[in-house]
C-alpha cells in the first residue's frame, strides 16, 4: 500500500474534483470547495485512505501540498469563476521550507487570482503554533487571499480558531444541518451561528445540504451560503449555475420577518430626543484653563471641544485629571491646546438619526462609543450630546411597545399599531393603499397537518408579505390567524400584489406530501364531519385605493377592505380583487362608514 501511495505522489495520480458553494438569497454559484480522488478502482481512491496513509507515514504536508498545486491548475484550465476553497490543514501553513510552503506555490498565482483563492482551515490537525498561523494568514491577506474555518461547531478548536483569526467565512459542520427544519435546536444553534458571524463580519456556509426541506429552513434562517448535494456534486467538469427547477426555490423570500424590519413607515424616533447640553471650549484653549474650570464646577464631568465652531471631540474631567497627574504632565501639557488632550476619536451623528440605528452604531462600534456617549449635530453644527444610558432606554422603550402589540407568530404589527399608522396616514394628503390578506382552505390544512405546519404557514405568508414591501414606504401588520394587513404607499403596489399570489404555491410546496401536491388538495372531513375535497391553501388579497385621501376614515377604509376580501374569496384559488368604487363625499365625523348606505361613486 505505501509503494502504491508513493506513486501516487511521485506521479501525481490524483483527480481534482469541485463542488459548487452556492448563494442562498439569490442561487448564484459563488465558488467551488476543491476536493481530491485517488486512482479509480483502487483502495486508494477514498480520500480518507490517501490522507490516514498520509499521516500513518509522515507525508500528509506532500499530499496536501501536491492537492493544492492540482486545484490551482485545473481551477485555471476550466476557467471557473468565483472563489476557490482549498483544504488545508493548519500544519500545512508551519511546516515545510520556503521552497516547499504554500506561500511559495500561491506565490505562482496571477494578480487576479490572488482574490479567488480562500485557504480553507480543516479540524483534522492541531495548531502548534498560534502565533506563526497569525503571521501566515497576515501574509495572505496582504496578497488578497482570504480565510475560512471549516466544520464550525465540532470541536472547541474551530471555535478558538475563529476568535482569534477573525476569518472571512466559517464553515458550519454537517451535523447542524442534517435534519434541521425537524429540529429546533439545531436551529436555534445555526441562528445564534449566523448572529455571531455577523458581528465577526464572516461569511456563514452551510455544509452537507441534502434535501429541499433543509435548504428552505436554512434560507429562512439566513444562513448566505450552502454547498451539498442537493445544489451540485462535486464533479471533474462542475456546473457553473443551477437548474431552472431547482432556482425556482430561490424565488421565495430569503430570511424570517422581525420587528426590525417589518416596513413602517413611521416617522422613526431619533437622535434629537436624546440632546444634552453640555458647555463647550475651543480647540486652542489652554489644558491648564481647562482644568481650572473644571476644578471650580464640581458638577462638571463633559466638556465639548470646538474647532472653527465644528465638534472635534470630547474632554472627561476623570480621564484629563488622570493623565496630567502623571509625573511632569502638568508642567508638559498645562500649556498647550486642550484639544490635543483629546483621547478618542468621538462619535458624531445627526439629530435625524433614527435610534435603531444609532443603537447598531453604539453596539458596533469601539468601547468608548459605549462610555462616552456621542455628539449630536444639526447640519454639522454643535447642538448638544447624548449619553448611551438614555439611548439604551430609548431603544428598551420602543422594544417593548412594538413586542406588546406584536403578534407572537409572526413578530408583525397587530392592531394597535396598524390602526395608529392608518391614521397616520389619513391625516397627511398623499394617496395609499390598504390590502387585506386572508388565507384561504387553512383551516382544513391545520387539521390535517397539524399546528406546526400550520404555523409554519403563517409564517411563510408573513415573510412573503414584508419581502414584496418596500421597507421604508410600506407597512405590513398581521391582524391575527391568517388575516394580514399591507398598507402600501409604494405606487407599485398593484404589481407587488400579484408577485405575493404568484410566489405563495411554490413557498409553501414543501409543507405538502407529493400525493397532495399531484392531486391539487386531499380529501378531508369538514364541520360537519363529511369528507370533501379541499385545494391546497391559498390567498385573498382585497384592495382598496384611498384617494383623495381626505372622502375617508379609518372605518370606511376598514370596511371597504373587508368587502374587497370577500369578493376576492369568492374566486376559486388565490386571487386579487380591487375596489374601485369611491365615496361621493367626504365621510362626516361619527360616521362609521357608508359602504352599506351604498354611498359610493361606481
């Protein structure tokens, strides 16, 4: 076995294989993970062979080496696109000499290829040396090559590899993806992955996708990358793109709804809310000035420092004391510009910033955003600060008044909030449009199917709902069970309505048993205990137009929305219908609507 291994090696009788990385929001083939064979019809063939042989006789840097050098050149010769994960093990990157590592042979690549290339981190060996692995993935980062860490979550040492390599993508291991849309705990494990990843700036890739049922949970999850075989085997000559059958999964919408992203369209709580005043001094007084008056206001804690009437930064009494208390400071600084006292470089935004996002900028940012607080402008002009306490209060405020009217399901809007927005939006002038959603033939799913499924369509409906609004123009709201409210202000929304209908059969497919999808519906027992044939679950969306905004109420566009649905439901299927009519004359105060006194202009 060895004599036929080091032929292997000495002849280079290894097969490159790629297998396509695929993009989960959209289905575009990103990049390849290379992988390798061995001579066909031979017990060599496996690569778990080659590399066991490999390690039973010291050889795995050559073998490894060797895959590589084969990758670079087949990847060059197919003229693939993307990038191009090789798998190495850390060893690989500390051992060898110069004329043998792998810099040397990256250092063959073209300057355009240096971009493509993404060393790929296996678990199989351990890391014996953290401080020269830093100084190689330094050296590859200058040149463009970029890192990932490979089987995330099946040993503590990926974990530390990630922390202290901060690289570009993370690999998770195949066995958080085996059954997940069947396991809740795996996935709020892939959840809390994607989270982290986040804030690390990583690339998440989910390994080991083998059925339709664990890609659809993982977009939902937001997981941005997959590989496996149900997207594409590793094959000698790999697709370049996938299957229009299987693409048409890439339609529905990508991600879960949440609060923080549910299409208000209020007018956001901002920044201004927060404004403190605080004294100021210029950029050029003198340190010693500074702390006199720092010293004959003991209620002073702040000072903002101005330059040509533009802040510049800030001055804590407790850090400038500290600091001039050192030896000499006092008779070094004391006599120069108190703005070169400065310590950190602060954060200054505009009283229009909405909190949430200033909330992500405080948490995102460095340490001192958090003990500093931040400074607040009007057109680039001093207006004041603001402290992270009371920006953490805020935001806690608006949490848990948005959570209180939420719906648990779905985490959408529920009465109270969609009934403030429409009033809202009733006493400005411009036109919008309320559609009401009810799903159709559910209750006979839910039987069948049971609740989770059931909810899981509730789900899907709500996610297609806020995919097809426009986040800054529009509002979607969930009224309870399968009934939703869309208020559309995006003028599109007639075409927005039709891409919901048309999207909802193929995002709920895989609820159904392939029987059940062939026939169209199943045969179950109604109210009464009868069996009947039901179709499989679809949408009514009624519409109504509000314009001239000022001919309505809230409770004639409720009604009028109402009415619109019923008539969208007596249509078999998902369907549309649009209200058309308008009132004659503007709705008088106390009137509850006029839809019934036929009040309407045909």
């Amino acid at each position: 076995m060895l004599t036929a291994f080091q032929e292997v090696l000495q002849n280079k009788k290894l097969t490159p294989l790629f297998q396509p990385i695929v993009e989960l929001r959209h289905g575009a083939i990103v990049g390849y993970e290379a992988l390798i064979r061995g001579p066909e019809n031979t017990p060599l063939y496996s690569p778990l062979a080659l590399f066991e042989l490999a390690d039973q006789h010291g050889q795995r840097f050559e073998l490894e080496h060797l895959c590589c050098e084969l990758h670079l050149e087949q990847f060059r010769a197919l003229g693939l696109t993307g990038k191009l994960f090789l798998n190495t093990s850390p060893s690989l990157h500390q051992t060898g000499g110069e004329e043998r590592s792998l810099s040397n042979l990256f250092s063959t690549l073209r300057d355009r290829e240096f971009d493509q290339v993404v060393v790929e981190l296996t678990e199989d060996c351990s890391v014996s040396s953290m401080s020269m692995l830093h100084d190689v993935v330094k050296m590859y980062r200058e040149t463009g090559v970029q890192l990932a860490i490979d089987d995330l979550g099946q040993g503590f040492s990926t974990l530390k590899l990630w922390t202290e390599l901060r690289p570009e993508y993370v690999k998770i291991d195949r066995f958080f993806v085996r059954g997940i849309h069947e396991d809740p705990l795996r996935q709020q494990l892939v959840r809390s992955i994607c989270e982290i990843a986040f804030q690390a700036q990583s690339t998440v890739i989910a390994e080991g996708i083998e059925t339709q049922e664990e890609l659809v949970m993982l977009r939902r999850l937001g997981v941005m990358c997959g590989q496996g075989f149900f997207l594409g085997r590793p094959e000698k000559h790999p697709k370049t793109s996938l299957e229009t059958a299987l693409l048409a999964l890439f339609r529905t919408p990508f991600g879960t709804p949440t609060l923080t992203a549910l299409g208000r369209a209020d007018k956001p709580v901002t920044a201004h809310r927060l404004v403190r005043q605080v004294p100021v001094v210029a950029f050029e007084v003198p340190t010693n000035v500074v702390c006199d008056r720092f010293q004959k206001d003991a209620s002073l804690n702040t000072l903002v420092v101005l330059r040509g009437g533009m802040p510049v930064g800030l001055l804590r009494r407790d850090r400038l004391f500290d600091r001039l208390a050192r030896l000499y400071h006092r008779e070094l600084y004391g006599n120069r510009a108190c703005g070169e006292m400065i310590e950190n470089t602060p954060l200054i935004i505009d009283r229009k910033m909405p909190l949430q996002e200033l909330a992500q900028w405080v948490t995102d940012g460095p340490e001192h955003y958090m003990s500093d607080g931040f400074i607040i402008t009007r057109d680039g002009s001093y207006l004041g600060v603001g402290s992270s306490a009371d920006l953490m209060r805020e935001v806690s405020q608006l949490q848990l008044q948005a959570a209180r009217y939420a719906n648990p399901l779905t985490q959408l809007p529920g009465n109270v909030p969609i009934n403030e927005h429409l009033e809202q939006l009733l006493r400005g002038q411009s036109p919008f449009a309320v559609c009401y959603g009810d799903l159709d033939y559910f209750k006979p799913f839910n039987d069948l199917y049971g609740y989770r499924k059931g909810d899981e369509v509730i789900q899907i409906t709500a996610s297609l709902l806020v995919e097809a609004s426009h986040p800054e123009h529009d509002f979607v709201g969930h009224v309870g069970g399968d009934d939703f409210i869309v208020i559309f202000k995006s003028p599109d929304w007639e075409q927005r309505c039709k891409s919901i209908i048309q999207n909802l059969p193929l995002a709920l497919s895989h609820l159904y048993s392939a029987e059940h999808l062939r026939m169209g519906g199943y045969y179950a027992e109604n109210r009464q205990q009868v069996e009947e044939f039901h179709s499989l679950v679809a949408l009514s969306l009624g519409v109504v137009e509000v314009s001239p905004v000022h001919l309505y109420n809230s409770s004639l566009v409720a009604e009028m929305a109402a009415s619109a649905k019923t008539m969208a439901k007596k249509t078999l299927g998902s369907s549309l219908f649009i209200e058309r009519r308008k009132p004659l004359s503007p709705v008088k105060p106390g009137d509850k609507g006029q839809g019934r006194n036929g009040n309407w202009l045909m």
